[in-house]
C-alpha cells in the first residue's frame, strides 16, 4: 500500500462492505490484530479505519471491551421505512402524471428481467438482487430530478440496508420482492396512482413481516429490542387491509 492514508481508506471502504453486507455481522467483535495482519499494516491506519465507521455508527469502540460490530436498532429502521414509503408514494404519483416515455418504461420492465433470470438462478447473489432493487428504485427518483434525495436516503439509511441484506439472505423471498416490482411497474403502466400508495407501502414493510415471523426468532442476538414495534404494526396494517 502507498501510504498509511490509502492503507486507511481501503480497510476502511472493505470493512464498511463487509460490514453493510453482513459478512461480518450485528454484535461480532471486530480485531485489530486480525486487521492488521489481513491488511499486513501497523494500527495508526487500522484504527483510523474503525473510528470512521464507528462515526457513522456501523461499529461500536469501548475501552476494555474491545470494538464490535454495530447491533440493529429497529425502531430505527421502522422510521426509516416510513419516512421513504410516504415520500416515494408521491414521487412515483410525480413520475406516474409526467408520463413516462416507452424508453423509460422499457428501462423498468428491462430491470424486472433482469431480477426474474437473477431469482431463478439455483444460488442467488444478494449484493447483486440488492443492486438492481437499488437501480429499480432510482429510476423515478432520476426521472423527477430527485438523484439528490435518494443519495441523502442512502447516506442516512446504513441501519436499512443492513436490515434489507438480512431480509435477503435469511427469508430468501425473491419472488415476493419481484412481484412487489411488477405490481409498481404494472401501476406506473397503467398510470393507476390511486393504487401506488398502498402498493409501495406494502412493499416496503414486507420485509418487516418476514423477520417478524422468521429472522427475528433466529438473529435475536443482531438485534437492540425495539420499543415502537407494537406501534408500527398497527400503523402498517393500512397496507394490507
């Protein structure tokens, strides 16, 4: 490596993964001499490392105690969630009403392809579903001039998108999160957008009810105990009434 700065920000973009990916997961403890030996570097660029992604709350560093892997708050999560179905209802209502060209449309129903060869596949790559399920999801925020707000989603939803890869890679439902897709791209198409709230509503707390009923009985121990949980299933029962 070219420096201990270059040596600092490529632990640091490869844990960040393996953090947001799950390969290293909620509560395990993260060393520095396994770092260090991994990476074949002294501690100044492993500790700088673990201190930026403490700041953004990926891990936790407690004298004596050692550093760990940040656990999953769901309250969080149940907010986060909120916060997008309700914002991008409107963008795609937005999206829906500026008449999207064939081009566009193609550009969606290309990407559904591209999910269904994906999910039929006998092992599923999950970073590369959550990559076109991303791609999917930024088409109507590009096409109403909102790339800018979906990079402030991605910037402030690092506790979701640890949740999502767990959702992917414990429930394993493809097929719903493809219909969930289809079921948009058919409103969008049929410029229905009396349909779009309850629609991504839906599918955006789906993975909710997964772990509800599997992931959180397994993965316990990945989790803070959320507070708000009785809260938010009532309010989300709008979407499956």
């Amino acid at each position: 490596m070219n420096s201990s700065q270059d040596a600092g920000t490529i632990i640091f973009e490869t844990l960040k993964n393996e953090l947001l990916d799950l390969t290293i997961k909620p509560g395990q403890e993260i060393s520095e001499n396994e770092i260090c030996q991994r990476f074949n570097v002294t501690r100044p660029p492993v500790r700088t490392a673990l201190r930026r992604l403490s700041d953004m709350g990926l891990v936790e560093i407690k004298p004596y105690y050692g550093t760990h892997a940040s656990l999953l708050n769901m309250d969080k999560v149940y907010q986060i969630i909120h916060m997008r179905t309700v914002l991008e209802a409107n963008i795609i209502c937005e999206f829906i009403n500026s008449n999207p060209s064939a081009f566009i449309i193609e550009e969606l129903e290309h990407n559904i392809r591209l999910q269904e060869i994906l999910t039929a596949e006998k092992e599923i790559d999950s970073t590369q579903f959550f990559n076109l399920d991303n791609q999917l999801h930024l088409i109507w925020y590009r096409e109403r001039n909102c790339e800018h707000i979906w990079n402030m989603i991605q910037e402030q939803k690092i506790e979701y998108t640890r949740f999502r890869m767990l959702d992917y890679k414990n429930t394993m439902s493809y097929t719903s999160m493809v219909s969930g897709h289809k079921n948009l791209v058919e409103a969008i198409k049929q410029h229905d957008t009396d349909s779009i709230p309850k629609l991504i509503g839906r599918h955006l707390h789906d993975g909710i009810r997964r772990t509800n009923e599997d992931v959180l009985k397994e993965c316990a121990h990945f989790f803070i105990p959320p507070l708000q949980k009785e809260f938010w299933n009532s309010y989300t029962q709008q979407y499956y009434n």
